[in-house]
C-alpha cells in the first residue's frame, strides 16, 4: 500500500513551509514511495522550491492566519473581518473540508497550523498532527480576542487543535499552555551548503568581503536602502523587488541559489523574527541583527532561545528603515562565532508521522533521516 500524507500549510508567509519542509523531505527519504498532497494558498513554484519531488498541489487557503500591513506589522480589523467570515456557516465549512479529505484519502495529515482540516480529520478517523512553533487560537486570542464573538471562534480553533494525535511544538514555540495534546521536540530547520567561496569569485571579491543577506521573510514588504551605510569590504545581499542602484549592493536573485545556502554563506542575517529566519541561522551558524516586531507574542520565545544559542543584536525598527545600525552590525561581526546548533526535531518529526503511515516495518526509525 502507497503511503499517502496530505500537509496543510499556513499561506501566512514562507515561515511555515520552511518549518515543515525539512520534516517532509526527511520524510520521503526514509518512505521514497510517500504520496504527498499540498494544501495551502503558497505559490506552486515556492512549494517546489522547498519540497523534494513530486507532489499535488490544492491551490487555495486552508486557513486565515493573520492579515498583516506588511512583514513587521498586524491589520488586526483586517483579521479579525477575516476570521468572522472563515467561521461562518462553521458546521459547512467543517463539512466541505471533509469532503475533501474523503476524495483525496490520505493516511495521514499534518497540518503547519491550518484548523479546520484536523476537524474533518477527526471526523473521519484520519490520524492528523499539528506541528507548528505557535498556534492560531493564541495569536487570534491576543490580536482579535476582544472582538464580538471571538469567545465562540476560540473556542471552536481550541477544539480542532485538541483533535490531532499531538501538536508538536519544536524548539522555541510560544507555551501553548492550553494544548492538552502538545509535545515538545528539537529545532526545525533546513542545513544550507556553504558556497562563500563560490559567490567571492564569482564577482572579483577578497576573502574578507562581508557578506550580509538581508530578510524580512515571504510577507512582501521592502525597505529603503539607499540611505544604508556604504561601508568597506561589506556587501549586501537583498530582494531584487528593493531595487537598489548601489555598487555594494546584490540582488539575491542574481545569485541563482537556493536561500538556504546563501544564508549559510553569509556572514551575518539581517531579519525580523520569525521562527524560520532565527532557526535556520542559528543551524547554519550565522549571526543575527534583528528589528522587533511590534506586538507578536512569539517574539520574546524567540528572543529568548536566539541570545542562548548564537551571537546576535537587536536594533530598533526606525534604525533598520533609516540604515543607522552600523555600529550595532560591526559589534555583531566582531562577535566569535558559535558551533551550529543541530535540527533534532526533524527525526522527531518524522518518527511521529511514520508510525501514522502504512508502511510494513519501522525498523528504519533507528537511523536519522
């Protein structure tokens, strides 16, 4: 029998299919025959440059997440329209996806950290985890809890959480003391290959060229540059969409590299916090200079795990628009390094969604993926 997993995935930026990616490879390299459904609003071509191999894509959103500004900032009236129309008609809408669990008939599913499907999952008997560093119940609590109705669409996110086998929370994830069914793994991220030496040459560069890639994530958003500091021996790496006329500046398309392994090239990320952007840093080995994000609760989780695990800095959001943090990057530059930390929750991962699968020995969990 031909394993089948279909994975929701949250549309609300890159963070949580970069989250789950590692899982799902790891995955198919340990069961190469995995049939893998997608269901999520990302662009096919972003999914395919994160998932190995062959998958069918449902094109369209499997939740609401939160409708933002742009990558450092909430619309929280825009979220909290959003989620007041999601829940509308909730016994249908629990009922369409259901229908589509039944026509598509996988195994198992993992939802990063769409709701409703685990509902219809559990309805059906399908074996579902969650995995994911925060869950929509507390963001939508902090953000839209005051809202009128909002005790009843809690109510009803907490439930469809509480129906997976477990959510598994990977290191750092926000408490989520209301989970009944969380279980605590290792970091999730993806391993970069390391080609510095292959960018430096390419472009005439010294050995001591700085390189620095500049991130906000996938929520589009883009920041002035042309005011940043010029300094010597320093090259940034950003979105060609910033369209920066600068001799020191690179537009990260121009490379033809996958984002991984010119992060893991760099030597040092410029970002906002997000679970993806902090994590494969600190994986990869790359210091972080970081402006914070106003008002999101996983952020001092974040924070917190970052200052333990690799040499960082934080800097105010007016200095990151302005470009007035050279001497906080120098500072960071200046820092020693710290060994990668390792990505243990990824076996983890996928030891929870073997076992939910067809497969006829698991004698293979011993090994890592």
């Amino acid at each position: 029998m031909t394993p089948h997993l279909l994975v929701a995935l949250t549309a609300h930026g890159f963070g949580h299919l970069a989250q789950s990616a590692p899982v799902i490879n790891a995955l198919r390299r340990r069961l190469p025959e995995l049939r893998l459904t997608i269901y999520s609003a990302l662009p096919g071509a972003v999914l395919a440059r994160h998932i190995d191999g062959a998958f069918h894509h449902i094109a369209r959103a499997a939740d609401v997440g939160m409708c933002m500004q742009d990558a450092m900032e909430v619309d929280v009236p825009a979220s909290m329209r959003a989620y007041k129309m999601f829940h509308h008609d909730w016994e249908r809408a629990v009922a369409d996806e259901v229908c589509l669990l039944a026509e598509y008939a996988p195994h198992a599913v993992l939802a990063d950290v769409p709701y409703r499907i685990l509902a219809a999952a559990s309805q059906l008997g399908i074996p579902a985890l969650a995995l994911c560093s925060l869950n929509w119940a507390d963001l939508y609590a902090h953000f839209c809890g005051g809202d009128d109705g909002a005790a009843k669409i809690l109510g009803q996110i907490r439930r469809c959480y509480a129906g997976a086998r477990a959510f598994l929370r990977p290191t750092p994830s926000m408490p989520m003391t209301d989970l009944t069914n969380g279980l605590a793994i290792g970091p999730i991220a993806r391993i970069g290959c390391d080609r510095r030496g292959e960018i430096l040459s390419r472009f005439g560069w010294p050995d001591g060229m700085r390189l620095i890639l500049v991130s906000l994530g996938g929520i589009p958003s883009r920041l002035n540059i042309t005011t940043w500091p010029a300094m010597p021996d320093l090259r940034w790496i950003v979105p060609g969409s910033w369209e920066a006329p600068r001799d020191d500046v690179l537009r990260f398309e121009s490379l033809g590299m996958d984002f991984i392994d010119v992060l893991r090239s760099a030597d040092a990320l410029i970002t906002k916090p997000g679970y993806g952007s902090f994590v494969e840093a600190v994986c990869n080995g790359v210091p972080v200079l970081y402006a914070p994000r106003r008002d999101w609760p996983e952020q001092v989780f974040l924070e917190e795990w970052l200052r333990e695990q690799a040499p960082c800095g934080r800097i105010r959001r007016r200095q990151l628009e302005r470009g007035e943090f050279a001497d906080e990057l120098t500072t960071l530059l200046a820092l020693a390094r710290r060994p990668p930390a390792a990505p243990e929750g990824v076996v983890m991962a996928v030891n929870h969604l073997a076992a939910l699968l067809p497969v006829r020995t698991h004698s293979a969990l011993r090994h890592s993926p």
